[in-house]
C-alpha cells in the first residue's frame, strides 16, 4: 500500500497559524457573532470546525477536493456557534487551494459555483430581511468563497501560461539543437568528400611514384618521381592545412556522434506538452511502458516511426477526444516495438470538433508499412465505453539493435 505524501512545510506552517491563532481569539472570548445569533452557545463547541479546517490544510495540496468538501461543512458549522474568524480565513485557503491543485474540472467549476453561491446569498438575503444592508451578507458570502476561488483560477491560468511557455521553449531549443547536429552532419560529409578526392589522391600519388622510385635503379625515372613526388606533397600539405581551417572554426566536440532525428527520449516532452495543452479540455495524459530495457538503442528509422505516431495520435486527440484519459503506452520486447495510444470517444466533447484531412492516419500507416509492421487505428468498444485506439507494432532484428552508451 503506497502511503500519502507528507504534508509540504507551508501547509503545515499555515496549519499551525490558523489554529493558533484562532486558540487566542477562542481564548480572548472574541467571536463573530453574539449568543442570541448562535444555535449553539457552548465557545467549546468552536473549537470543533477550528481543528478540523486546521486538519484540512495539511491536505490542501493532496486531497484538495475533499479538503474543501469537509471545509465547506465545518464553516457551516461554525455558523450555528458563536464563530471564530480564523476558521473563515482557512476555509478561504482551502476554496483557493482547490481551484488551483485541484483538477481541470474543478477549477472551471468551484468559481461559477462559489459565484451562484454569491448571488443567491444575496437575493435571499434581501427577500428575508427586506433591507438593503442585507446586501452585506452576499459581500461577505463572496469574499468568503468568490474572491479565493477567482484569484485561485488567475493563479492557476498564470502557472499553466508559464508551463505552456516553458514546454514551447525546450521545444524550440531541442529543435534549434537538431538543426545544429544536421548541419553539422552536413559540413562533416563534405569534409569527408573534399578529404577523398583532394588529400587522399595526392598521397595516393605519392605512395605509387615513391615505390616507383625505390624500385627502378634509373636516376632519369627517379629524378622525375621525386618531382611528382615534391608537387602532390605541396598540394596535399596546402589542402590538408585548409581542411584543419574548417575543423577549427567548428564547435570543437569531435567525439560527438550527431543525432538530429527524434529518438523515444523525446516521447516524454510530447505527453507534458500534450497534457498543458489538453488541461483546458478536460484531458489528462499518462505514459507507460518497457521502452529503453531491451538491452541497447533501436534502430534510427524504428524509434522516428514510434515518435512520429505517438506524436500525431496525440494530437489527434487533443483536437477530437471526449474529456477524459489519453494513454500512451510504449512496450519494447526483443523483435518488436509496441505503440499503443488510446482515448475517450464517445462524442460527449463539448462545443464542435475540430475537422481532420485523414492524412495523419495514412501517414501513420505508410510509416508502418515501409518497416514491415502491424498497424491498427478505430473505436473500440469497452463496456458500452468507446475508445479510440491506436495500436502499432514495429518489427526490430536483433541485430539492428545499437548498443547502449
């Protein structure tokens, strides 16, 4: 059984103050309503919503739901005793936390709620006590649970701006990154060809009018080899004195091997971009598999096929999935890579979907095919649940397989 993370140190901080700090209002006899206004006149019968709202905020970052849910039940209850103003201000904290580390769905859902909630208040209010400073009850039922939930979602939309910028800037530079490798790969294959047709013919010249030389015993031939000998010397000096040239004015890391195509390291990167993409959505990503234990890299065209699958089926379902589970799942067995990408699609996705050419699927087909895979795309129908699913299985020789570094 997997136990709960510990609580972080600024919800335990946060605990401990608000509970202190309510024991010395408790204590002082200060409340926020007289006797003739509680249900309740017992001041021990306080201390009740305070510990547990102070419990609460111990979870607040990993229970968030259920911290608010209990929350909003022990501030009710402080209403009907004399009250105590630091089990509002962590109420407030826990509205707050759950919009910001509760899920997508809530953070779209607790401010509308909390803001219903608001003006219901208020027109009740005004009904009951037929005056307008009955208003005041809706102000401060929406600086209760209005104002937090409303800066939690600001809070919340700025983080996953931020993510979102963070995820498109390792993008940029990874693909700024392979650009650099291809261009490198580039200018070391014509290196290579200036090196065979230019320095590698001179020395060849030199080998044979050299044997040449050693060989006949005429001072005529081997007065003219020793010429030949001396010309393509000079020039193969000169060439090899401007390849150095172009060596120097590189990055200087020659042991590197380049590595411009996407390899399944990248695979990761996709599911965390897709994830910010898709919060908005009502979508949630996961990653799984063996992918990396068969004892040594894939071949180069097996892992670019893999990546480039994974990559259009998520963006297939970011434009077409109904809310709910995207998962990847990347297997490598000895002979065979397994792609397996599956997600909601029941046609609930609100608002219209996205229009697609089809042309991803054929891509992804075409792809299979020239490895000689398997490939399947559609629905799938799991317990009056329909899924779509992708599933590709790449064929690799044993002895393809490059040894890991």
């Amino acid at each position: 059984m997997r136990l709960p993370p510990p609580p972080h140190r600024d919800d335990v901080f946060m605990a401990a103050t608000g509970l202190a700090g309510g024991l010395v209002l408790w204590a002082l006899g200060l409340h926020m309503q007289g006797p003739k206004y509680a249900l309740f006149h017992s001041t021990w019968l306080m201390l009740v919503p305070l510990f547990v709202t102070a419990g609460l905020e111990l979870v607040r970052r990993t229970l968030p739901r259920t911290a608010l849910l209990v929350g909003t039940a022990a501030v009710v209850a402080d209403q009907l005793t004399r009250g105590n103003i630091a089990t509002i201000l962590m109420f407030t904290d826990l509205v707050y936390a759950a919009v910001v580390y509760g899920t997508p769905a809530s953070a779209r859902r607790i401010p509308v709620t909390t803001g219903l909630i608001t003006v219901g208040v208020s027109i009740v209010s005004l009904a009951w006590f037929q005056d307008a400073q009955a208003l005041l009850i809706g102000v401060l039922t929406g600086l209760v649970s209005f104002a937090p939930a409303t800066t939690g979602a600001i809070v919340r939309n700025h983080r996953e701006a931020a993510e979102a910028a963070r995820l498109r800037a390792e993008q940029t530079a990874l693909l700024a990154e392979m650009d650099r490798r291809e261009a490198v790969v580039a200018e070391r294959a014509r290196m290579a060809r200036e090196l065979h047709d230019m320095v590698a013919g001179h020395l060849s010249a030199i080998a044979i009018h050299s044997t040449a030389a050693l060989s006949l015993d005429d001072p005529g031939t081997s007065r003219e080899a020793l010429g030949v000998i001396r010309e393509n010397s000079v020039e193969g000096l000169a060439e090899m004195r401007r390849l150095i040239g172009l060596l120097r004015d590189g990055d200087g890391h020659g042991g590197d091997e380049p590595a411009p195509a996407p390899t399944l390291d990248g695979i990761a990167a996709l599911v965390r971009q897709a994830e910010v993409s898709g919060a908005a959505s009502g979508l949630t990503f996961t990653l799984t598999g063996t992918s990396g234990e068969g004892g040594g890299r894939l071949p180069a065209p097996v892992e670019l096929a893999a990546y480039r699958i994974v990559q259009e089926s998520l963006t297939n379902a970011l434009k077409h999935a109904d809310p709910g589970a995207v998962a990847v799942r990347v297997d490598q067995a000895d002979r065979a890579l397994t792609v397996r990408v599956s997600s909601s699609y029941d046609g609930n996705r609100p608002g219209p979907r996205a229009p697609g050419s089809g042309a991803g699927l054929v891509g992804m087909r075409e792809r299979v095919a020239l490895l000689g895979g398997v490939f399947e795309a559609g629905p799938v129908d799991e317990g009056g649940h329909k899924t779509w699913r992708v599933r590709a299985v790449l064929p690799v020789a044993e002895d393809d397989k490059e040894p890991s570094t």
